[in-house]
C-alpha cells in the first residue's frame, strides 16, 4: 500500500492503546496467477490471560488445484522489524521478487501476515509487543490456519517463513510452546542467526528513532515506544548494493514500516540456546551471503556458501530439528529485494516439497 495511503488510514486513529486501521480498497497489492487471494481480519491476543481482542490483518493465497501442495498446506509469513507482508509480495516485478509469487508458482498456499504494530493490523501499546506476546499470536494463526478458521480451508500442514525478527517469532515459539497445536510443522528462517556482527548491530540501534520523529510517519500520531530507521541508514543494513535492484532500495526507504523498543529489547530470547535446542520440526536457515548484521569474513562470522552458514549454525540445533542452511549468494539481509532471491525461493521450495511429500525421512523426521 502507498504510504501516503496509510498515513491517511493513520490520521483516523485516536492516541489509545489500539490503532485500528480500516483495510483500504486502493492497497498496492498484486496477486500471483493461478491463486485465489482475499483479505482476512482475524482476532487474535496477546496472551493467554489477555482480556483484549486485536485485530490482526493478513492475505490469503490459496493454489486448491495443486492436491499435493496448496490444497493441503499453506505457508505462513512473517516479516521482520520495519517491514510489514509486502516485504513477502513486492509489487515491483513481483514475478522476479516476490516470495508469494514463487510458492504459489510451486503450488503452495501462503498467508502473509501484517504483525501487530505494522500495516493494516492493529496497533496495540508498544510495550506489549515483545518477542513473547508475537509468539503468542502466531501459534493462534497456525491454529486458525489447521482448523480453516482462515478463508473456508482447512489446511493440516503449517510451514512458518519468517524473515528477521519474524524468524525470530518462530523459532521462539517452535522452541517455547507447550501445546504443539500451536508450532507450524517446519520453519524457514530467513536472515536470523546465533551469532551477530557486533558492529552492525550497533549501527542498526542507531538508526532508529521514534516514529513522532520521522518525515513519513510522524502524521501517523503513533505513541511512544513505535519506532522506525533513520531516512538513509537502511542501505548499509539491509543491503548489498552490487546484488540489489536499486528501484526496491528506493521503494524499501518509502515504504518502511514500524518497530516498538519492546521488540527490540526481548528479541534476544529467541536466540536463547535452551530455545533452540528445545525445537523440535525441521528447520531451514536461509541467509544472504553479505547480511550486515550476520556476516563478517574477518570476525569468522562467514556466510560464503550454504557449507559455511550450516557450519556456523548446526551446533545450536538439537537432532530433530534437522537444520539445513542455504546462503544466498550475492545478497544483503533482505534478500527478498537481491537479483538472486528468486534462487532462494526454488532452495526454499524445494526443500517444502522434500519434507511435505516427496522425501524419505529418518525415524528423527529428517529428509535423507
């Protein structure tokens, strides 16, 4: 959706806890071929002994056609901190950059997702959006999503692809939850590793501000807590500008969304090493070869190839988890806006059809 737009919806909201915002019939978003798309508004909380209902924005793309994929799972995405579903379905050459396009182009379902605090959902306190309350409100989706609470399918597999902070969410709550309803049956995590390059993420706390700070959103009247990055500061953190299609770095700066100070400070226990060994579905770790916030030769923090990021990161995963890492080649952090995301996407999508229905697996539940 335009900014512009969304200023717009903003200008409507009252300063409470709860920013509602109306879902616009102008939205900028495209729809993949071969798919059935709608908008979906969804109740969810933010905790079990939470007494307010939010409501949580999404888009459904559902391939029924396909008997193997699409009819049977759906993969729910989650972006990451200041970025909203659209990170997921780029409406620039979406043939090429988005990730919607691609696994419905395989046949798969997808449910791209507006997380509290971003896009058309609610926008509730930002000192209730932590790591904790995101988890508790995806494992609602994935229940939603089995149950064809969602649209009118039942789906009865869940794949979570989350990129940045919206792996985080995931792995936070496949590592954490009790009640194993609510854990999609394989993760894709996607730009979010152990261990980080200490620099750039310094850098990273120093490009955000408070959202009353900034020239596009500080129409949007949003309260203290949501932040956003600095005008300028995202190419360096999020890009590699050699890899990258320079008219999505333009449309990244325009179109960032919003973060909270909570999200920021609780990301943390997700990287808890009790969290993930304590993960038990498969898990594909997806990172682009230069990610600035990942990756440095000179600190041994290399992602040079898939065998470097699986070296990297296979010690911190228990036996079930089965992880396997691809590198993006030529790519920064949000890989999703690099001229080879759409390699990323067939790894991706093949590695979904290896464990939904065409690979053998091992009496741990991993592909051989």
């Amino acid at each position: 959706m335009p900014k512009i737009m969304r200023l717009a919806a903003f200008a409507l909201l009252a300063t409470v806890s709860v920013a509602v915002v109306t879902p616009s019939a102008a939205q900028a978003e495209t729809d993949p071929p071969g798919a059935s798309c709608a908008t979906y508004t969804v109740p969810v909380k933010l905790s079990a002994t939470d007494t307010t209902t939010y409501n949580l924005v999404g888009r459904l793309c559902v391939v029924a056609t396909d008997i193997q994929r699409g009819a049977r799972t759906v993969e729910l995405l989650v972006p990451g901190i200041t970025y909203d579903r659209l990170y997921f379905n780029s409406t620039y050459q979406p043939s090429t950059y988005s990730y919607v396009f691609a696994a419905t182009g395989r046949g798969y379902s997808t449910f791209a997702i507006d997380r509290l605090g971003t896009g058309m959902s609610d926008h509730p306190a930002p000192n209730l959006l932590t790591t904790q309350s995101h988890a508790y409100v995806v494992g609602q989706l994935v229940q939603k999503l089995r149950a064809g609470a969602i649209g009118t399918r039942a789906f009865s597999t869940v794949v979570g692809v989350g990129h940045s902070y919206g792996a985080g969410i995931l792995q936070y709550l496949a590592g954490t939850a009790t009640d194993t309803t609510t854990v999609p049956n394989y993760l894709v995590l996607n730009s979010f590793l152990t261990a980080t390059y200490s620099p750039s993420v310094s850098l990273f706390a120093n490009s955000l501000w408070s959202t009353k700070e900034d020239p596009i959103w500080s129409k949007a009247n949003l309260p203290d807590g949501y932040i956003t990055t600095i005008p300028g500061t995202r190419d360096d953190l999020f890009f590699h500008l050699s890899g990258s299609n320079s008219t999505l770095v333009s449309q990244d700066e325009s179109s960032k969304s919003t973060a909270t100070t909570a999200e920021r400070a609780s990301v943390g226990a997700a990287r808890n090493p009790a969290v993930l060994a304590a993960v038990k579905v498969p898990v594909l770790i997806v990172a682009g070869q230069y990610d600035a916030l990942y990756c440095n030769e000179a600190s041994g923090l290399s992602c040079a190839n898939s065998a470097a990021v699986f070296t990297r990161e296979k010690p911190n995963w228990g036996i079930r988890a089965c992880m396997s890492a691809y590198a993006v080649a030529n790519a920064g952090h949000s890989f999703a806006f690099h001229t080879t995301a759409a390699d990323a996407y067939t790894y991706t999508n093949n590695w979904v059809d290896s464990y939904t229905f065409t690979g053998t697996k091992n009496s741990d539940g991993c592909v051989v």
